[in-house]
C-alpha cells in the first residue's frame, strides 16, 4: 500500500508531456495475441500494473512473455493447451481480465476463469459476453464464482445484437469470432478506438473484419492465423486526464504524441469553459487561461464524452464558474470521489446519477482516498490546485491506469512524493 503527498496549489505546473499506449487497447489486444502459436510483438505497451497483472494471468497459462531492450513486448502462445486452470487471486486483481475466454474459446475449445475484479465502479456484469458465446455455440456453465464455457467442435458464426454496446463484450466477440466457421455479425457494437485498435491487431494477423468503428461489426471466420507486429494507440484517457490538470491550474500544457480526434468531446467542452486548447496531426496544446466557466456534462458511449473522463471533469468544474451538472449514464456507482472532494472543500451534491457542482474558488488540501483509477485521478487534479498538503491514498487504483505518473507530474512542476504506508 502507498500514498501520494502532493503540496499545492502547483504554481509553475505546465510544459509538455508524452502520453503513453492506451490501457484499454492493449489489455485485449494482449489477450488476442493467444490466437496464434508465432509470436506476437507489441510496441507502445505501457508498464501498468493492470498490464503486468494480464501478463501474469497469460504466463499462468503458458504463454512467454518478454519484454525488450527497446520497450517492444514479445508474446509466444506455442502451447498445445492452456497449462492449469486460471487462479481466482490473479483474475481478481482487473476487470479486463474476462477478454482471456475469447482466444481460450477460440483456439482451445474450452475456457473456465473465475469471475473477474477491478475497480468497483458498477455490477458490470458479463452477460452479453456469455449471451454471445452461446449463440456462437458454447455451452456456458456459471458456478460459485466462476464461468465455464465449452465448445469441442469450434464456436460458429452468426448474428450477435448487443442489447447495450459493450466495450469489453464487442471486444470478447469480436475476438473469438475470428476462429469461428462462418460469418459472425455483431449489432448494436461499441465503436470506442480501442475497438479499431484491436481489429487492426486481428487484420494483422491474418483476420478477416469490416465495420470496426461502426455500430455493425463482421467478421468472416478463417482457419488460423500468425503473428504480426502492431504498436498500440496512445491513451486518450491519461492525455485528457493531464489537459484537465492544466486546465484547472490555468496553465500552458501540450499533450504529445496522442491522437486528437480520440478527444473531441473533451476539447469541445474545454471550450465552452472558455478555454483555448489547440488541435494538431499528433498532439493537443492548451493555452494559458482563467477561471473555467460551468458547464454541463453527460456521459456516453463514443463519441460521446467518456465515463473515464467524468471524475476528473467534476474535479475540475468543481473550482469553476458558476454551477454545472455531470450526468453519469453508463456506471451506477461512479460518483464515489464526491465525498472526497467534498472533504477538499468542493460544493456537489448528487441525485441519483446527477451531480450538482456549485464552483468554489479555492479547495484545500486534506487526506482523502482513491476509491476506483479514475476517482484517483480526480483527487489529484484536486490536490494539484488546492492550498496546502493533500495525502492520497489507495493510489494502487491510480497505478493501474497511468504509466510513469508521478515521474511526468514533477516534470511538468507538480510537488508529489510517492510514500509507502505502514500498515
């Protein structure tokens, strides 16, 4: 367990900083390497704990894993079958870690895990993962916390409506689909990058998909596949995060070597604060300015503003002009960073999934505790703007999302002292 201790208000914040490969690209696209027996080479992967955890569940399973000299990941799955069966201690530690079924389904005609952890921020339950399997043709078994899918003759096409569009479910389906017999259509598909990302990673491979970005995916089921090469996005979520950083300290920050039209509806928001943030071919500059003015704000699926941007948009209209309100749509227990930023002399209130925020114009620095990654990194933006000491804790939830965080935020100026607690 460790803490971060950051003195603010941060008065010098500001510079450049790179952003890093996207998270939740390269969580399934790690997990599609277990298509093929060649190998697989990723570059741009970040070093995360949610990463190094998927790691550790792939090597579990027999998988060789290496990473190189010049930061490239090598995965070789040349296994017959799956060594053991997948432990309950390692799948617990992520979310992502359910995106295992689709090449074990796939490729080995069998997958049991148990049932997947991460950040509590919802019931997030795998039905339309399992919903799709089994119209895929495998028989699914759900026990006392854990999920048995078997299909010893092969999963086979066919037409799959995602009654919501799930990332993680697209993601699943998608995948497995590619060894299926036959044409697979997916309706009603999530269209984040991250699913574009995966698809050009499977295109490489030797599969064969259309639609990917668009609500109605196929994929037409081909007998193998081999190893390719494929460097993943940047992370759209930690360049938004540290644009709001900037954006709540007033100050000069370019994002680079990230994507911009990942982030429109973060750059267009900006805007309507009265921001001046600037769009390049790689990179996204934000210009000196005042006080951000209220707005209001709605999550939904892309292109619509990201639920993964929501706290830390809340943390930075919480020093803003006048009053706003964030609508959170895709996750029922997404606002538990509001007692904590209440703590730091924030003004919200919430109604069911609505949340009130009245400006204030200054926060203070008090010890609060990171309840989810992007709650903890919404205490952060708050800690970074607000007078006196500020002690995070739980900040493993932080570290599962951003790479080398601490590191950037001393580079753009920010005081943080990264300290392990006595337990």
């Amino acid at each position: 367990m460790a803490s971060y201790i950051i003195n603010g208000p941060a008065k010098n914040f500001g510079g450049s900083v790179r952003i890093s490969g996207s998270k939740n690209s390269a969580l399934p696209i790690m997990s599609a390497a277990m298509l093929c027996p060649e190998k697989n080479v990723l570059y741009n992967l970040p070093r995360l704990s949610d990463t190094e955890a998927m790691a550790e569940i792939m090597a579990s399973l027999g998988c060789g894993i290496e990473r190189r000299e010049d930061g490239a990941v090598e995965i070789s799955a040349d296994i017959k079958k799956p060594r053991r069966k997948c432990g309950y201690a390692l799948f617990s530690r992520l979310r992502a870690s359910v995106l295992i079924m689709a090449p074990l389904l796939a490729r080995f005609g069998k997958a049991k895990i148990p049932m997947p952890g991460g950040c509590k921020i919802g019931a997030r339950p795998i039905d339309l993962h399992l919903k799709g399997f089994s119209a895929m043709g495998a028989k699914i078994r759900q026990g006392h916390g854990f999920v048995d899918a078997s299909a010893p003759g092969g999963l086979v096409g066919c037409r799959i409506y995602l009654d919501f569009p799930s990332v993680g479910a697209t993601e699943n389906l998608m995948t497995a689909a590619c060894l299926a017999e036959g044409s697979t259509t997916i309706l009603n598909a999530a269209n984040e990058p991250e699913i574009c990302d995966l698809a050009d990673f499977l295109i490489g491979m030797g599969a064969k998909i259309t639609g990917a970005g668009g609500d109605t995916i196929t994929v037409e089921g081909v007998e193998e596949l081999h190893g390719c090469s494929h460097k993943i996005i940047p992370d759209r979520i930690e360049a938004g995060t540290f644009l709001i950083f900037a954006a709540g300290l007033g100050a000069a920050l370019k994002v680079e070597k990230t994507e911009p039209r990942h982030l429109k509806p973060l750059i267009a928001k900006l805007g309507e604060m009265g921001l001046d943030c600037e769009a390049g071919a790689d990179f996204i500059e934000l210009h000196p300015s005042g006080r951000p003015k209220a707005v209001d704000i709605k999550t939904m699926p892309y292109p619509g503003f990201p639920t993964d941007l929501q706290a830390q948009a809340m943390a930075l209209l919480a020093t803003g002009e006048g009053s706003g309100m964030v609508v959170e749509t895709i996750f029922e227990n997404r606002f538990t960073h509001i007692p904590e930023l209440c703590r730091m002399g924030a003004g919200i209130k919430t109604e069911g999934n609505a949340a009130f925020i009245n400006g204030v114009r200054h926060l203070s620095g008090a010890e609060v505790r990171a309840t989810d990654l992007r709650a903890g990194a919404a205490l952060v933006a708050a800690a970074l703007k607000a007078g006196g000491k500020s002690v995070i804790h739980n900040i493993e939830h932080i570290e599962r999302g951003y790479e080398s965080f601490t590191e950037k935020l001393r580079s753009l100026g920010a005081d943080i002292e990264r300290v392990e607690d006595n337990v």
